[in-house]
C-alpha cells in the first residue's frame, strides 16, 4: 500500500471557557478529541458529522488555521504541528483550502483576476504579468469565462463565486485541498456542477481531497473512504461502500436512517429515528459520547471510552452492529 | 313494512353517490370545498429600478388535511407566496393580481384588522428559524399563551395550562419546567418543536410551515418531520410547506408544486411527479441530487447556467436558457399551465406538451 499523504494522530483541541474578570479558565470544549486517520494521495476522504462533531475544527487543523492543543498532523511524514512559521508557509503551498462560503472567503474590493493572482505573487512564484496569465488559465479550468477576471465578486452568482473559491485553490498546484462544506452555500442545481468540477479536477490534476460536509448525499458521491465524527471523536471509517451498505456504529446507522430520501416509495420505509439532542462538547458525556442516545447502550457504556478498532473497517463502539446488514437499492 | 316505502330514497342516494364520484374530477371539485385557493396570484415589490415580480401567476389549492409541498431553490418566489397569503410582505412589497380564497374570505383584499384574526388563529406559521421568530425576551410560556388569551379569550392560568400540554404533546420534556424557560435556553431543535406548539396552541385549519428542518441537524430534522407528520394526521391540520429539499418533499407531501422564477412549472401528486416527472426543470433537479439507496458513482447531471435574476427575466419560457429542451417558441412565447392528457390533477408550464384540447383555464 502507498505511504499515506496526511496523517492525522491521537488530534485534539480544546478551547477554554472563561468566566468572570479574571478570566479563570472553568472548563473546556472539546471540539475536537483523540481524532485520528489517514489520507491517501489521489483520493477523497470525505469528513461526515452533524454540527458540532468537530469536522470543521479537524480541517483548520490540518491547514494549522487551528494550533492542535495535543496531537500530530503528519503531512509526508512532517509534522506541521511543530513547524516553524518559515517552514509552515512554504508548505501551506501544498495544502490549500475551499471554504463553504465565497460570499465571505472572497474580497469584495478585489477583481476575480488579482484574487487568484495573488498566492503567486505573494509566494513568490511568478511576476504579475505571469501570474495574471496563469490566472487566466485557471479560470478556465473551472468553468468561467476570461472576461469574469476582471469583475468583482458581487457581480457573480453564488455558483460562479465557489469556481472563483476553487480556481484560488488550485492555483499554487497543491497536493492537498480541504473543502469545507463547499457545496452547502449552494442552490440544489448548483451543488452538481460544483461536485462534479471537483470530481473532473481531481482526475486532472491528482488532487487529493478532504471534503467535509453535513450532506450525506455529497459524501456519498464524492468520497472514496469516509470518517463519520460525533462530539469530537471519529465513531467509524470505512470505504463509501462499506459505511453505506453495512455501517457498524448505530450512529452511522441512525445517521443514514434520519436522510431524506428523493423517493416518497421510501417514506415509510423502517428506520429508527433517534430521540433527544446533541450533548454540549462542553461537557460530553463519560464513556461512549453517544450513549446518551444510543438504542442499543448497555451499562459498559457509560463507563468505558470504546476505542477505535484497528481492522479494515474501525469502529468506535463496545457493541459494533454486524457488517452484514445491507441497505435496500431502490431506485 | 312501512319502512319499505321509502326505501327509493336510498337507492336515489346510492345512484347519486356513484354518478359523482364517476364525474370528472374538476367538477366533483365543487362537491369538496377546498379550504384555500390561491389564483393567478401576482405579488410585486418596488425597488429603486422599479417594481419587480416575485411571483407570477401562481394558482393552486389545498383540501381540509392535505399537504402541499412548495418546493423550489432560492429565488423561485416560494417563500413570497407563503408571505402573500398571510399578508406579511415588507412594506415594499404587495398583492398586484389574483385571490386568496381562505374559506369564503379574499385574504388577498381583506383590511389588515380581519386578516389578523385569521392570522395566529385559523391559519399558523412556522419558520425557518425559531430563535429570530421568537421573542427572545419573553419566556416560552408567555408566547403561546398570548395567541390564545387573544383569540381564544383564556384567561392567563388556562392558557398556562394548555401551553404546558401543547409541549408534551410536540415532546418537548420537562414541560413545566421549559414553560419558564427563555428561548436562547433550548436548543435549535427544542426551540422548533416549541414554534410548532406555538403554531398548534389555536387549532389552526392551516399551517403554513417554512423550511422548518433547513437550520437542524439530519437526526434533529428527521424527528421535527415526524412530529409535524403525526400531528397533522391526529389534527386533520392542512399543510403548506416550503422547501428546497425534494427528499423533505418525498417525505411529507401529498401533492407538490414545483417552483422556477417566480412561477408554478409543475403540479401533481407527489407519487406522480417523482415516477413520471414532465417539465424539463423537474427532471433536471431530480438528477442532480446525489441518493443514498440505489447505485453509487452514476455521475450527476448538473442543470448549467444559474436562477435568472427577478429583474431580468428571460423571455418566453423562464427555464429556456438552461433547458436541454428548449425549441425556437420557447424563447419567445410564455408557456401556460397545461393539463396532461389523462392525468386530471398533474399541470404543467411546459410547450412539450402543448396538445391542442389539453388547456386548463388560468
């Protein structure tokens, strides 16, 4: 097996909470707790969890947009964690990032063209005129026309602001990029162009994606292998086939139950719809962090941390369901 | 024996009884009164580069129980159809043509002062967000009993009352505690189940419900769903809700209006318009959302362009310049709603299926 791209070991970060003048630390969120995987070059991992779970603070993480408060991030075996900021800039080259919202990820005060010229110039790559040029290129390469270089972004539509989200990305040719719900901000006829320009660009180029997102739709159809997060902890990884036909931690399986289907033949289908809300990360629950909401919760659980098990298909749960059950292919 | 007499009458009754429900279904229409009938409905807004149409010509109607699912991206004029019918448009905003029939009222030219009796009272709504729809300075309590110490004349210890079973009942847990709650105290999920009992608290006829999942988690949104499901089945409580998401639609509606730019491009049973969808626009939606169950890896079929901006509408067809469809007529001559052949209840705004008799009246 090729050596992974990205390793994310034992990651965690905790943000105090603060009270009175002093500002005496009183507890902690955890926002992110003991999360680890792996990324392999050329494929998709997709990140799934509902709000809260910690995928976005994994991601910043993994672009050091959040200092880890324990944990490594190891990118080809480096540990950007550690690095120095000299050295953390000239990898930042390497792992770029597509936030969910271009409305607020794109200057207002600046043409689409000194937009994406700008990581050139800025990392020293190219002069103006080159950079400006490779704009040009990559502007195509996402799907717009020439002349939108030199509007602004107020003057394109949400769809054609995250090609502009995507096209910065791409232009200091990374090896990874981190999509941050790109697809969320979007009109439903506009999520398919974009997933399928990412799709069509990482052919391409050979990017390697970590695609976050609440949509299970999304992660199902871009995402090789998937890490399903609650509360801070990663509850399984899998292959997309694995997790969809046989998921083995019932919050997958809960997960999978509680989505829409686009197929009123399906409405009545049986399905366990869990009870209750999501526990605050301030104060997660001892044990397994979802027993609270768990159908199949014993007395282990609520003592016990379950860890992460280390097969082709782990799991973070004391009483894992059996791979065998199969979701019905309707449709 | 005498009883035999008038066994005629009954029989008539049994002739009469099966000589309608063999009639057409637009005429058997006038023997079940429908509870709303929005017609032609035009609602304009003025801006600084003038009055813009929202929505245009929409029509539709809604039976007593019934769940109509207005299901459209941003932009498609859904939402303003549901503030049209309530009368709660801003202030640059108004009814230009077309009625709301509610019963045997025009809430389109009712005087604000009857239409607020009806607002709150026989028609409720829910929206998006409950934390900006409900005063944040007022506990739970005091908002759902001032809707009914006002219409249902209560008195303050009743409507306490009754607020702490409307919670129960939309399962909301310790129910005498939360009734002194703050909103801000709940969460997001809490707080739409209390927007629900608020909705519920003076036995509407009529919900108008928002995107009320949109801002939830999948697992908070599945529950809400089920709850507005059980409780209009116990209620009987029609139902218009508003969504972008057709897998909310295939859930919950009966029947479903599908929206482009500010018009109704399709309507039909929600069985039918996922089986055998008709307008180009439909189609196109229903193959660009990514499924669960069925086969991994088919690539999506994007619709290109984007939603036409309300001041610059195309001509013709709205969708033609995104249609794969689209003829020469399509850009220059309106479609009108049209009946399918054979399938009385399922129109369309669509020149593919322009057949000569097929024409339903506006």
């Amino acid at each position: 097996m090729t050596a992974p791209l990205l390793q994310v070991r034992n990651l965690k970060k905790y943000y105090p909470i603060r009270k009175g003048v002093m500002a005496r630390t009183v507890g902690q969120v955890r926002a992110v707790d003991d999360v680890s995987f792996d990324v392999y070059p050329g494929e998709t991992l997709g990140i799934v969890g509902e709000s809260g779970c910690g995928k976005s603070t994994t991601g910043r993480a993994i672009l050091r947009l959040e200092a880890p408060t324990a944990g490594s991030v190891l990118f080809e075996g480096t540990d950007i964690a550690t690095l120095s900021a000299g050295t953390m800039r000239r990898l930042r080259t390497d792992l770029q990032m597509v936030f969910q919202d271009p409305y607020s990820s794109l200057n207002p005060q600046i043409r689409i063209g000194d937009l994406l010229a700008e990581p050139l110039i800025a990392h020293h790559r190219l002069g103006r005129a080159a950079a400006h040029a490779r704009a040009a290129e990559i502007i195509q390469v996402v799907g717009l026309p020439k002349l939108y270089l030199n509007r602004y972004p107020h003057e394109l539509s949400g769809g054609q602001r995250q090609r502009v989200g995507i096209a910065r990305a791409l232009m200091l040719e990374p090896k990874l990029i981190v999509c941050d719900e790109p697809v969320s901000a979007l009109d439903v006829s506009i999520q398919a162009q974009v997933l399928n320009l990412l799709k069509d660009l990482q052919a391409e180029f050979g990017l390697t994606y970590v695609f976050i997102s609440h949509g299970l739709g999304a992660i199902r159809y871009i995402s090789d292998r998937i890490v399903v997060m609650y509360l801070g902890k990663v509850m399984e990884v899998g292959t997309t086939r694995a997790i969809f036909a046989g998921p083995r931690h019932p919050y997958t399986e809960i997960l999978l139950d509680a989505y829409p289907e686009a197929n009123p033949h399906l409405r009545d289908r049986p399905r366990i719809i869990v009870e209750g809300d999501v526990p605050s990360p301030a104060k997660p629950p001892a044990g397994c962090v979802f027993h609270t909401r768990c159908p199949s919760a014993q007395a282990i659980c609520r003592t016990e941390i379950p860890q992460l098990t280390s097969d082709d298909h782990p799991v973070a749960c004391h009483f894992p369901l059996s791979a065998s059950k199969t979701v019905e292919a309707v449709g | 024996m005498s009883s035999r007499k008038y066994d005629w009458i009954g029989t008539l009754g049994t002739i009469w009884a099966t000589a309608i429900s063999h009639l057409p279904w637009r005429i058997r229409l006038s023997t079940t009164p429908e509870l709303l009938q929005v017609r032609n409905l035009k609602t304009e807004f003025s801006t600084d580069q003038g009055a813009v149409t929202a929505v245009d010509e929409v029509s539709f109607s809604l039976a007593p129980g019934e769940t109509l699912c207005l299901v459209g991206e941003s932009g498609s004029g859904k939402s303003v159809t549901a503030l049209s019918i309530m009368g709660l448009l801003a202030d640059n905003g108004r009814v230009a043509g077309g009625s709301i029939r509610f019963e045997d009222q025009d809430l389109a030219t009712l005087p604000e002062r009857r239409l607020r009796a009806i607002r709150g009272n026989s028609i409720a709504m829910i929206f998006q967000e409950p934390m900006t729809s409900l005063n944040p300075v007022l506990t739970i309590g005091d908002q759902l009993s001032e809707t009914m110490i006002l219409h249902l004349g209560l008195t303050k210890a009743q409507a306490r009352e009754r607020v702490i079973e409307l919670l129960t009942k939309v399962g909301i847990p310790r129910a005498a505690e939360v009734v002194d709650d703050y909103p801000h105290r709940l969460s997001g999920g809490m707080r739409q189940r209390a927007m629900i009992a608020m909705a519920l608290s003076c036995g509407p006829k009529l919900i108008v419900a928002d995107e009320p999942t949109t801002a939830l988690d999948v697992t908070i949104q599945a529950q809400i769903l089920k709850l507005i499901r059980d409780l209009s089945a116990e209620t009987g409580t029609a139902m218009i809700l508003i969504t972008h998401d057709l897998g909310v639609v295939a859930e919950m509606a009966d029947r479903v209006a599908v929206m482009y730019a500010g018009q109704v491009v399709e309507q039909a049973d929600v069985f039918t318009l996922f089986d055998e969808p008709k307008h180009p626009y439909t189609t196109a939606l229903m193959r660009s959302i990514p499924h669960l169950a069925g086969p991994a890896g088919e690539r999506l079929t994007a619709i290109s362009g984007s939603v036409p901006s309300l001041a610059q509408m195309p001509t013709g067809c709205r969708f033609h310049d995104r249609c794969p469809q689209a003829m020469d007529r399509c850009r220059d001559d309106r479609p009108e709603l049209l009946q399918l052949n054979g399938s009385p209840d399922h129109t369309v705004r669509c020149w593919l299926y322009d057949v000569p008799v097929a024409k339903v009246l506006p």
